[in-house]
C-alpha cells in the first residue's frame, strides 16, 4: 500500500476511492487527487498502473453518477474519454513496417499531462467555491446610495450685479424703525415667494430681477425674495442671466425657452 505522503490532505468531496493493484505487488487505494499527487513527484510511475483496472473502476463509477452530486461528471467525464482512447489504443495491433504521419503521444505521457490538466481545473473550481462561500457572509445594501447635494448653478451669472440688484432696491425702501421691544412675525416664506415666482414665469416666461424684488414694502421682504431666486436656481427650475453688460438681470423659466412679453 502506498504511504499517504505528509502534505496531502484528502477531502470529502474528491469522490471516487480506487483500488488498483500497482506492478511489484503493492497496491494504491485513494482519490483521483491523491494519484495525481504520487504521479507528479514520481513515487508511483504511470506505467506501473494498470489501465484496464482504471477504465474497469472508471465505468462502475459511471454507473452509480445517478446517486452523486452532478458536479462529479464534469469532473471524471474528461478522465474516462481519456482512459477509454488510450486503452483502445494499447489493445489495438501494431502492423509492421506502417510508417506514421505524425509521432502519436505516449499513452502514459497523455495520462500524466491529462492528470495535470485535471488537478489545475481542481485548484480553479475550488477558488471558486470559496469565492462563492465568501459570498454568502455579505450582506447586499437595501437603502440607495445618498443623493450628492444640488448645487447651485452660476454659470452665465454675475453673483456681484445680482447683489448690487438687491442693495438698489433695499436702499429704495424707506422702513420706519420699528420699537426694540416689538417683535413681528415674519409675513412671507420662501416657499410662498417661490410659488409667486414660478406663477408669474408661467404667465410671462421672463420676470426682471429688479421688479420681482421691488414688489415688498420691507428689507425682510426682499430678502427672502431673493432667497427664494436662488433655490429655483438650485432646483434647476429657472436661471438668471443679464443679456448687456449693466443691463437688466431677466429670471427666465426653464421649462420653457421661448422668451415671452416681460411684466
């Protein structure tokens, strides 16, 4: 009986056990892997190994794939093809003096070569089942991602004539100081002005800057009049442009291109 070498390890999954009588009278009982193994560090030499005893296991094995996982074909299919061609060539005669076109591989040699081919798809597919287990302990992420924070569009706009816009209408506003002691709630939101706005872009197209802010009696007023421009701006629902140099700031509807009658 051949020793199991020191570092190899069988697992439960390598299948089929064989048990072959090996030439001198010793014997191998172990999975395809372990054959493998003993072949390449040539402690058991492939011509020793009966191939009728192979093929004969190979085909009972075949007979029982019905009551096994059915990754085991893809597995032992190959093998068998091969131990069928090479045992067929082996019984077939040899005729004298027939000269071969081409130099036919040497049974043993395809074997050890075919056994290489089949320990290295072994190495690949156990990869991938531990990619496969691993994959198993994550966890997918339900909530979408966060949405990146709009930020304000400036382009084609002058941030400087628009401020100077609203200082010319603030310094307007002639508002009587109020009492330290009077606190007065606010009479508009934004949200209101927001709603005026986009109504009036709806009946006009284009709204000037100056007049929209110059409809409030207070400082408060314009204020959030302006605040109000710049989350329509935010929310790309208008822009606001100056058509000349010192001209007038325009606030005009994106959802609509056509420039319209101004107010």
């Amino acid at each position: 009986m051949y020793p199991m070498p020191d570092d190899f390890r069988i697992r439960p999954a390598d299948g089929y056990v064989f048990r072959l009588d090996i030439e001198g009278g010793r014997q191998f009982e172990g999975p395809m892997d372990l054959l493998l193994h003993l072949i390449e560090r040539e402690e058991l030499p492939i011509t020793a190994v009966s191939l009728l005893q192979v093929t004969e296991q190979y085909l009972a094995y075949l007979d029982t794939l019905e009551e096994l996982r059915p990754e085991g074909i893809a597995e032992f299919l190959v093998m068998a093809a091969r131990l069928l061609y090479i045992k067929s060539v082996a019984l077939l005669p040899q005729h004298e003096g027939e000269e071969e076109e081409e130099e036919e591989e040497d049974p043993a040699e395809a074997l050890a070569r075919q056994l290489r081919e089949y320990k290295r798809f072994k190495e690949k597919a156990g990869f991938l089942r531990e990619l496969e287990a691993s994959g198993r302990r994550a966890y997918v992420r339900l909530a979408p991602p966060p949405q990146p924070e709009k930020r304000l569009d400036t382009e084609g706009l002058d941030l400087q004539a628009l401020l100077q816009a609203m200082y010319d209408v603030l310094e307007e506003i002639e508002e009587a100081p109020r009492p330290v002691h009077s606190i007065a709630p606010f009479e508009i939101t934004v949200e209101e002005r927001m709603e005026v706005l986009e109504a009036q872009l709806r009946e006009h197209k284009v709204v000037h800057f100056r007049r929209f802010l110059g409809q409030h009696r207070t400082r408060v007023e314009v204020v959030v009049s302006l605040m109000a421009v710049l989350e329509l701006i935010k929310l790309g629902k208008v822009r606001v442009r100056q058509p000349r140099v010192f001209g007038e700031i325009v606030i005009e509807s994106l959802g609509d291109e056509e420039a319209g009658t101004s107010p």
